[in-house]
C-alpha cells in the first residue's frame, strides 16, 4: 500500500528530513505541499493553504503537519475533517487540551493521528528503557546545551508566546525521560529564563521528582551554548549502576563503557511507524512530554536576562 501524502509547513525540519525521507520510503508518495511562503517542492504541485491542497488533489490520503506549534491544531483539525490522517511533528500542539481535542476528534472521525517524538526512536533509547526496567533511578541530570543560531535561525515564532523557546529542543530530552523512566517523573519547581525582548524562555533549570525518589533528578536547558552541543542524560540506579545516553540518545554507555551506539535513523523510523500506524488504523498519541513543559511553566518562576537579537 503506497500512502499519497502531503505536507503542511515548508520549513528547515521539512527540508532536512521529510522531504528526503518520504522520497526513500517506498509506503508514502509525496502528492502536495501546502506553503504559506509559497515555498515549492520541485515535481509536486505547492499550495497557498491546506484548503486549496485537498481540493486540488483529493486522492490525498494523508497529512504531515511540519508548521510551528501555534497554529497546528487549526490545520490538524482542518486536515480530519477533510478525512486525512495526520502526523503531527514535535511538539504536537501548543496546548495540552489541543492535543486532546485533536485526540477525541481523530477517533469520532474513524482516522489516525500520530504525534511523533522522534528521538524516542533511537536505538539506544529502546535498550535504555529495558534496562531500567524494574529498577530505581536515584539521580538524573539532563544536560541539552546547544547554539539557537545554528538550529534556528531567523526563526522569529520560537520567541513568541506559544513558541516554546529552549523547550522546542528540550522537549526531545523530556520524550526520552517519559520513555525510559521505570515510574512517572513530575516536576517539582523550574527557574525559566527569559530574554527581556521575548515571549518564550532562552534556558530553563528543572527539577523533578517521582514516587521513590525526591532529589537528585535535575535537567539544564540551555541555548547559548556555542562550540561543541550537549545532549546528554546520566543516570544513576540505586543499585550503583551509570547509565548515560549522549548525542541525543544515539549513543549508550553504560559503567563507562560503550554499550550501544547508532547513526541517527529517527525520522525512517517515524515513517516506518506511521505507514505501520496506518495499515492498522490505529492512533498513537503520546502527551506525557507535552504534559511536563505545561507543568514546568505552570510552577516555574520567571527569570530575565539580556535580550537576543539573531
């Protein structure tokens, strides 16, 4: 079964991995593309609107939603009701409560939604989760440090309200903790720092708790970080074991020594899952990430700094 799919959202993610990966993968045929800019894709009809799109081309089966977070539920519920299934790209929404319309809405309209938490898609993250099966983790420091003007530039929506900030590229941390945790993991208090000219934090410092353990579990985000970038978790069981995932979670060490480590293969992964997810009709939501941002701004004290200019 070949999926005639289309996007909503021509952007640096769109180009860097759906495009190519749609074009590899034999399930999916790209069909359309939906661009505000008018941004065209070469051999595939662009259009202004989501709208113009399905009536245009309505052997269109499917949809990815590649926009920024504000504005994808409008397009997600737009794309259900003109009965297209819908992959929604990182974070899923811009609120928790839209993702659970879009969740209920889905299922009324007999269609799939996927919200896709790619880094959840590593290898070394799937081992990770097994071996704390059944264990207790007594510390936990997230350590996600990168450069905004290398991974974002000119991209003026991730400073506005809604934007998510640092937690655009924090959250992926956050899809691994939700993934690999042996108990739920809540937030206990946050600091979020704020550039004097924005909406949406440039760092954040949390910290968390679960129910066997109160200290100790800690994640630093930050997006000033020039030079080399971090994305690392460490933990520690409280059998004495070290477990750490670095570059995002392609690479797992575990007492120092290297158990698992793989080129980035995440989005074919993700498509892989959806065309799964579609020849079974079935949904895959998953909020718990989304669920601990909108924690940590509903607790976190409001911090200024210096204003960013790009």
């Amino acid at each position: 079964m070949v999926t005639a799919i289309g996007i909503i959202g021509l952007g640096k993610i769109t180009e860097d991995q759906h495009l190519p990966v749609i074009a590899k993968n034999p399930a999916f045929k790209l069909a359309a593309v939906s661009s505000q800019r008018g941004i065209e894709v070469e051999g595939v009809p662009t259009f202004r609107t989501p709208a113009e799109m399905y009536a245009a081309v309505p052997e269109l089966e499917a949809v990815a939603i590649c926009t920024p977070p504000q504005v994808r539920h409008l397009y997600a519920r737009e794309a259900l009701a003109a009965g297209k299934h819908v992959m929604l790209e990182k974070p899923p929404t811009a609120t928790v409560s839209e993702l659970a319309d879009l969740a209920f809405f889905a299922a009324e309209c007999g269609l799939v939604l996927f919200t896709t938490w790619h880094s959840q898609y590593n290898p070394a993250v799937l081992h990770c989760r097994r071996l704390l099966q059944g264990e207790t983790v007594k510390t936990m420091t997230i350590t996600w440090k990168e450069d905004v003007r290398r991974w974002h530039p000119g991209q003026k929506w991730i400073w506005t309200a809604g934007g998510f900030g640092v937690f655009d590229p924090g959250i992926n941390a956050l899809s691994i903790v939700t993934e690999i945790m042996p108990s739920p993991v809540f937030v206990k208090s946050a600091d979020l720092t704020f550039p004097s000219n924005c909406d949406a934090p440039i760092a954040a410092s949390l910290r968390f708790r679960t129910a066997h353990t109160e200290e100790g579990l800690v994640a630093e985000f930050d997006w000033r970080q020039t030079g080399p970038q971090t994305w690392e978790i460490a933990i520690e069981t409280a059998v004495g074991n070290r477990i750490t995932l670095q570059n995002g979670g392609a690479r797992l060490e575990v007492n120092g020594v290297l158990d698992v480590e793989h080129a980035p293969h995440e989005y074919e992964d993700i498509y892989d899952r959806f065309a799964e997810l579609l020849r079974e009709r079935r949904s895959l939501v998953d909020a718990a990430p989304l669920r601990l941002v909108a924690d940590a701004f509903m607790v976190g004290r409001r911090l200024v700094t210096d204003p960013f200019h790009d």
